[in-house]
C-alpha cells in the first residue's frame, strides 16, 4: 500500500497542492479621509486596458503576478460594465471618471479580467494621486462623489 505522505513515492515527483499566502501593508497617501472605506464597490477590471509601467508592474523577483497599485483613477465600459483605467478622451464610457482603485490589485500575465474594489465616495489628496489627476478634469462627467483637497 502506497504511502499517502509520498503520493508519487518511487517517482521523484509529488503532485500535493500547496497552499501559501501573501501579505502586504498598502500605501494610501491619496486618501485624506477614511470616509468611503467602509463602502467600496466590487467590480472587474479589463486588464487588457491597462498598460505595462505605466498602470500596473510586470511580474519581478519573488513576485509571479502583475500588481495595478492603488490610487488609479478608473472610468467603466458602459459595452461590457468592465472598468479600466480612466480616460477623459475615451468614447467606451471611461471618459466619465468612476472613482479609485481602492487596493492594489494582482493579476496573472495574460489574464483578461481582475476583480477588485472601487472608492467611489470620500475625500481625496488629488496630488498624491499616483500618475497624477486632474480634479477639473475628473469632476466634469463624474458619477463619483469624490471631494479632492
């Protein structure tokens, strides 16, 4: 009888699954209120909008996945009800900015689509906003009810 301790016992091969997780402590210098939190909006992310160094990382050392950082202005395609990342020039919906992309978000290279949480309401440091936003611009077509300071 096969040990189940080493499933492939005799192979040099063992199929067990492994469970791990990850930690990490994130970085809002955007947020200038907690007001918001406790509400986000869920959602999924198109990942085939968003572009390598500018919306997300690529996969690094220790880091198999591509990671959008939080704080990324996100408008949402009113075709598919996905989001990406917003664009005031864009004529699929994401011209009308949706709110921030409340938590860092990993994907796997290759993937389509990433779930994630939205902060659609609340109190904004617009300066600190990573890639920059321009509050004018963001407030213009707005469904969000983002004060920016």
């Amino acid at each position: 009888m096969a040990d189940p301790a080493r499933p492939c016992e005799g192979t040099g091969i063992d199929l067990r699954t492994i469970r791990y997780s990850e930690s990490a402590t994130a970085d809002h210098p955007w947020l200038a209120s907690r007001n918001g939190l406790d509400a986000p909006l869920t959602l999924t992310l198109d990942t085939s909008l968003f572009t390598e160094s500018t919306h997300y990382m690529p996969p690094g050392v220790g880091r198999p996945h591509n990671v959008i950082y939080a704080g990324l202005p996100l408008g949402r395609i009113t075709a598919t009800g996905l989001y990406g990342p917003w664009d005031s020039s864009a004529t699929d919906g994401r011209a009308a900015f949706t709110g921030l992309l409340l938590a860092d978000v990993a994907f796997a290279p290759g993937s389509g689509r990433a779930a994630a949480a939205l902060l659609w309401h609340g109190v904004v440091e617009a300066a600190q906003v990573p890639g920059g936003l321009n509050p004018a611009a963001a407030t213009a077509a707005s469904t969000a009810q983002i004060h920016f300071v």
